[in-house]
C-alpha cells in the first residue's frame, strides 16, 4: 500500500520514456548534408533526470491526447488555455476593433447622403446638366459602389481579418474597393480643373463649354483606375501555388510572397505617382490659382468668395488626409521591400472620404443645395400639420371627455 503505483504501470514514466525515444530518432535525423544532428543534449540513457528538462512544446505534442487531465502534462497544457494575451493579441484584437467601427461609421453616414446626392444630380440631367454636374454625378456614383462592397470588408474585420466567404468575392471586393478611392482623385481633381477654367478664362470656357467633354473625361478616369487596380486580381492568382492552403483560403489581399512583393511593390508606386501626384499637383496648382483670381475680383461678393474659398481649402484638406498618408505607404513599402505595418491604419483615412464627398457635393452644386432646402421644407412642413393634427386630435377628444363627465353627473344628479 505504501507504493500506489507497485504492479502498475506508471503513465508519467511511460511519456518520458517515449518522449526520450522521440527525442533521440530526432536528433539522429541525417541533416541536409547527410550528418547526424550536433544537438546530442539528451545523451543516450533514459534518466529522469534528463527528462525532466525537455521542452514544454514537446510535453504538450507527446502523447497530450492520452494522458488525464490530473496528471502533470495536462496540467500545464490546461495552464497554457488560461494564459492572459499578449500585446501582439491585443494590438492585433484592437487593429480589428477598430476597423470594423470605421467601415461601420462610413456605411452608416455615406450611405444615404451620396444616395440622396445622386438623386439630386439625375434630377438636374432631366433638365440641363453642366460638366460639373456629370463629374460630380460620377464621384458619387464611385462612392455608392465603394458602400455597396464595404459591407464585404465589415464581414471580414468582424472575423478578425478572416476571409470566411465565397474565394472569388475576394479579389472583386478588393479590385472594387481600391478602384473606387483612386477614381476619386481623379473626379477631384476634374472638378478643380474645371472650376479654375470658368474662373480663369470665363468666356473662353463658356463658348466651349460641352456636357461631352465631361462624359469623355469620365469613361478616361474609370477606364484608367479600373486598368491600374487590376493588379489585385493579378496577385491573387500569380504564383498562388507557392502559399500554403491555409493561407489562401483564410487571408484576401494580404500575406504575400516574394515574388509577389517583387511585382507587387513596383505597382504599387506606380499608383503614388500616377494616381495620386499628378492629380495632386494639378488640382493643388488650380485651386490656388482659383483663390488668387477670386480674392482680385472687384464685382465679387463677400460671401461667395468665402464660399469658393472654403471649397478649395477643403477639397484639398480632404485630398491630404483622405488619400496622402495611403499612398506615402506605397513609397515606405517600395524603400523597405515588404509592405509597413501601419498601411492597414492609413487605408482608414482613405475609408472615410466616401463621408467627406457629400460635402464637396454640397458646396460645389447648387442644384444639390436646392434639393436639400426643399426636402427640408417638406419635412418641417409634415412634421408642424402632424403636429397640429395631433394638438386637434386631442383637443377634441378632451373636449368630448369633459363633456361626457358633465353629462354623466346631471344624469345622477
């Protein structure tokens, strides 16, 4: 009785034996070379003394499954469950947090105001659009696609940056979602160029004004970002042999190989200098013309050159902090060979111009102005005869009551 384990075997003994056998076929193992391994830490007996210091992932891998959860090495792999995160967890749980608030914030606010903008702009093509109103039609158009697929990315931050739906939804929420931000450079950009020619040469434009010119300009625009972003669906095909199955089937976009990354980087700056500096430069250089030539009108009213101002100053405000530090991480990545860690965090900031545009709508077309002003009159109008139907309603159902009670008493009286 004073042995428990006497005419038994013993469970603990049994793992390390076998543990130590493991050990040695591994360390007996030809390297490369056709040498035996020079790691001969585990000697060639069978001590406990030696099995008492071998690695805990080796405990938690040899026979885990057959042991009690009582015995030692359930213990510590039970132990190793309740472990608190470490910081890469918690950056990485916070990361996802913190986009699925912004996709969500983005969705919920852009949504109804480029829908009610659109509505505002076929409005005016049913009656005499001008370019502006084409390019500005376009950008919410770009805008509205870009909230139609987001919901795509809201799936896949919620899952902890997980792609659990269908493969091919993949690259086309990605091809989609990138075309769309840089279709709005360009649009900007389109209505700078075409606020600075009506500000600068006010007859000339007019007399060659043309709706054309604009439509024109904007199959350019879409043709020209569709044709760059493409590269998403290149990468997600090219050399996907070399990515394991796991990481094809649970990652979009991301995790790329070398050989990726050699044609992928290249691209990618690419688009910083294409399109996004040379709309840069050009709508910089407009608008600053367009506030020079403003502020020397004489016959020009206060307010509308506060107005013009506040547009211009805006419109590049947003094309800073919208789309800058995105494409500066095209740069970093071009520099360091592999992609910064902070792109996610900066693509946030592109996110959030499909919010923004709404408002460059409203200072640059008065149509939309127009628009906003009468729905808001029909609503203050529903809301004061509801109101007053309410006020009646129940005036005269009071009055009723009271005299319902006034004749009920002469009854009994």
């Amino acid at each position: 009785m004073g042995n428990a384990w006497y005419g038994q075997t013993n469970p603990d003994a049994e793992l390390r034996s076998d543990s130590i056998t493991s050990l040695k076929q591994l360390e007996t193992r030809p390297t490369p070379h056709g040498q035996p391994s020079p790691n001969r830490r585990w000697g060639s007996s069978a001590s406990s003394a030696q099995s008492d210091v071998f690695p805990l992932h080796v405990c938690l891998t040899i026979k885990s499954k057959t042991l009690p959860r009582h015995h030692t090495v359930g213990t510590i792999k039970a132990e190793g469950r309740r472990r608190a995160p470490s910081d890469y967890e918690m950056e990485k749980n916070l990361d996802h947090r913190l986009m699925l608030a912004v996709y969500f914030i983005t969705f919920i606010t852009g949504l109804p105001a480029n829908i009610l903008a659109c509505y505002a702009f076929i409005q005016k093509f049913r009656q005499k659009p001008t370019p502006i109103d084409i390019l500005l039609l376009n950008l919410t158009i770009s805008d509205l696609i870009f909230l139609i697929f987001l919901p795509f990315k809201i799936k896949e931050a919620a899952d902890g940056m997980e792609w659990n739906l269908a493969k091919f939804l993949c690259p086309l929420s990605g091809f989609i979602f990138y075309a769309t931000i840089y279709n709005s450079t360009f649009f900007l950009m389109g209505i700078s160029v075409e606020r600075f020619l009506g500000v600068a040469y006010p007859i000339k434009y007019k007399l060659h004004r043309r709706p054309l010119y604009a439509v024109i300009a904007s199959v350019i625009f879409w043709v020209f970002s569709l044709s760059h972003c493409s590269i998403v669906y290149i990468m997600e095909y090219y050399n996907s042999t070399n990515v394991s199955e796991q990481q094809r089937v649970n990652s979009c976009y991301k995790d790329f190989t070398q050989e990726q990354l050699k044609i992928l980087l290249p691209v990618r700056l690419e688009l910083f200098l294409v399109l996004f500096c040379i709309p840069f430069l050009i709508c910089t250089f407009c608008y600053i013309n367009f506030i020079r030539i403003l502020c020397k009108l004489p016959h020009f009213s206060q307010q509308k050159r506060k107005q013009a101002v506040g547009l211009s100053v805006g419109t590049l405000l947003v094309y800073i902090l919208c789309f800058g530090p995105y494409n500066v991480s095209h740069v970093v990545g071009f520099v360091t060979g592999a992609s910064p860690t902070w792109r996610n965090y900066a693509l946030l900031f592109s996110t959030f111009n499909a919010c923004l545009d709404p408002i460059v709508f409203y200072f640059s077309s008065s149509t939309l102005r127009k628009l906003l002003k009468n729905i808001f009159k029909r609503l203050l109008v529903r809301l004061q005869m509801t109101c007053c139907y309410k006020y009646l309603y129940c005036l005269h159902w009071s009055c009723g009551g009271t005299e319902e009670v006034t004749q009920s008493s002469n009854e009994t009286s």
